[in-house]
C-alpha cells in the first residue's frame, strides 16, 4: 500500500514535468538580446500578394480597436504590423483573479511564398492588490532563461509569465499560420528561433473582403505618404504611453526631442498637429528659427533611444550619436530619422506662448506658478510619410 501512494504521489509530478518541459531552457528566443517569437511559413501555392491580402484580411478582423490595431501595412514590400494588447490570466476564482496585461507587436514579412511571423517587443503591466501602480516589466528583464529559470526549472512568480506568454505567441502565430490554410498547430519554437512550418493549399482567389488600396504616390528612405486622413493608431495612447520626437531644424543645424503632449486636429480648414515646447530646451531655439519640423513616432524597441533623448541636451552632446538614430531628410529638407514608423511633416501655422493665466484649472496653475511654461505650435501637416 506505500509502495502504491508512493508512486500516486509521483504521478502529478511526472505529469507537471512533461507539460512544464517545453517552457523551459530555450523556449523563450532571443535576438541580439531581444525576445523575439517567430516561425517562417511556405505556401508554395501562393504568391506574395495572396499571402499578404490573406494576413491582412486576417489582422483587421482580429485586431480591430484601439489597443488592438495595425499600425501600417506596405503591400509592395509585403510588410504588416500590428499592435496588441490583452490579459493573459494566470488563475481566476470566484475570490481572485490573477492576470497581467501583455503588450505586443506582432510583424509580417512576406517575401514571394513565404512569411516570416514574429511577436516581438513584449511589455506587462501586473496590477498587485496592495500597491496602487501596476508593476512593469519587459519581457527581456523578466521571461527570458536567465530571468525566468533558476537550476533548470521555471521560477516562482515570473515563471507563469513565461509560459502564458508562450503559450499566447505561439497562439498568434498559429492562427495567422492558419488562415493561410494550414491546420496542425505547433509548439512554441525553441532554439534554433526561426520555425519553418511548409503549407500545401490549392490556389485561392484573393479574399473577397480584401478592398484593393491605391499605392501612396510618393516615397522616400523606405517610407510611403499617405494623407493626413489616414493617420493610424490612437494618438492618446502614441503621444501619453509610445511619445514622439519633435525635430526641427536643418541639414546644416537640428536637433531631437522626446514629446508626450499634443494632438491632431483640424484649424483654419487646414488637418493640424500640436506639440508643446519649453523655451529652456534646445529644440526650441531651432523650432523658432525654422518653419517646418516633423513629429516622429517609435516602436518599442527603441524606447531607450526616447529616454535618452529626453533626458540629454543637444548643447552638451551628440544627440544623434549618443541615441543611436538614423538622421534622414524629407524631400521638403525636414529633418527626421530612419527608425521611425511614422513621420508627420509640419509647417508652422499658430505659435503662443502659455501663461498660469491662460490654464483654467486651478491645481495646475499652482503647479506651474513662478515656472516657465510651454510655447504651443500648431503646424499644419504638409505630408505623413509611413513604413
């Protein structure tokens, strides 16, 4: 009868070791020190254009609201990104629910038969009972093997962060790799990091709630334009969470600076965009001296060049050199840089400067009483230049 519970005792723990397997040493890719979930897939029986009208019919009705949206799609160069965000839980109880926002950008790029599906650029937000901020954490500092796994096994408390977040990478890109006809679902890839999955499905006609887009006229350093009009994204979530730089100058003189106060708009008939600021930055003198400037958005993958962005002068150092950007210049001589996804091109419309008695509410007017305070611009927007 021991012998017997002994090896009922052992049952749970052999089962719990099979399943925890696949989220154990390598099972969480890296490159070049980022987390990056990806598989390859080859349907020999579709053309680049079939593959992209596919994933793309795919990711509008799956990503279709503001936190969960696509950021731009290139049909020429066969590139999709996306944004998501969603609550991966952990445990939920009719008492308690444990969960962790993830947020993520899933990328497609497609080359002749093939795609190339990643999820990349992983961030949680863990709401904790007894604190009142959520705790944050990027998934290089907190799913990776030498964060999540301590003697070859999965840690305490992030260790539910990894293997959720496998579990749901490997969930997204087997249902992308599904509309494309392939049924079988995969793991989630271990090293080697690239997963190549081949797809045999008869030829289809393009999807029919596919609408065929007109190619933007004009391009530039792998840019397209599009119309003001057609701006994507939440600007509430770009400027307060993503933030933006705000460039001006010129190819002999300019300078970058990390923003999060602003807006879209429409003045004077004219689609307007607004950014602050403040006559103590080095960005300002340039911003008066020059009528145009461009606002530039990021990926997450280059938070670090914002911060450092925000948090250097351009008087004291090498902005560009230090941050690590790419200086490009925009066929009306704007300055802006290569890394960005989107580049909105302003002229100078409407510039004034703020007072404490221009701000109505009465907590930040004693906030800001005795300092200086920002100069508003509001540019018209001459061109929107997206990946």
């Amino acid at each position: 009868m021991k012998y017997l519970l002994f090896i009922v005792l052992l049952i749970p723990a052999f089962l719990y070791a099979q399943t925890d397997d696949k989220y154990l040493a390598g099972a969480v890719p890296e490159v070049d020190g980022k987390v990056v979930f990806s598989k390859t897939i080859n349907v020999s029986s579709l053309s680049q254009k079939d593959i992209f009208d596919t994933l793309l019919a795919w990711a509008k009705e799956r990503f279709n609201d503001d936190k969960n949206r696509i950021l731009y799609q290139n049909r020429e160069e066969g590139d999709i990104a996306i944004s998501g965000e969603e609550y991966l839980v952990f445990s939920s109880t009719a008492l308690a629910l444990d969960r962790s926002l993830i947020n993520y950008r899933m990328i497609f790029e497609c080359e002749g038969h093939t795609c190339k599906i990643s999820v990349q650029g992983i961030r949680y937000e863990y709401n904790v009972a007894y604190q009142r901020e959520p705790e944050r954490y990027t998934a290089e500092e907190w799913i990776t093997d030498s964060k999540a796994l301590s003697k070859g096994k999965l840690a305490r408390v992030n260790g539910k962060f990894r293997t959720a977040t496998i579990d749901y990478a490997t969930l997204l890109m087997d249902e992308a790799a599904a509309a494309l006809g392939t049924s079988a679902l995969t793991v989630a890839p271990k090293a080697p990091v690239v997963q190549e999955t081949i797809v045999e499905t008869p030829t289809p006609s393009a999807p029919a709630n596919v609408i065929s887009e007109s190619a933007p006229s004009n391009t530039f350093a792998g840019f397209k334009q599009i119309t003001p009009d057609k701006i994507p994204g939440n600007i509430i979530k770009m400027l307060s969470e993503d933030w933006m730089l705000i460039t001006a100058g010129n190819e002999t003189s300019f300078n970058m600076m990390t923003a999060s106060w602003g807006g879209l708009g429409y003045v004077f008939g004219k689609p307007v965009a607004t950014c602050f600021i403040n006559p103590t930055r080095y960005t300002y003198q340039l911003m008066e001296k020059n009528d145009t400037y461009t606002l530039t958005f990021y990926t997450e993958a280059y938070r670090e060049a914002l911060k450092y962005c925000g948090s250097t002068s351009g008087k004291d150092a090498d902005k560009v050199k230090g941050s690590g950007l790419t200086p490009i210049t925009t066929p009306s001589g704007s300055k802006a840089f290569g890394e960005a996804w989107m580049i909105i091109e302003c002229r100078k419309l409407i510039s004034q400067s703020l007072s404490t008695e221009s701000i109505s509410n009465q907590e930040l007017r004693e906030e800001w009483l005795g300092k200086q305070i920002n100069k508003m611009y509001i540019g018209e927007i001459i061109n929107v230049w997206i990946k």
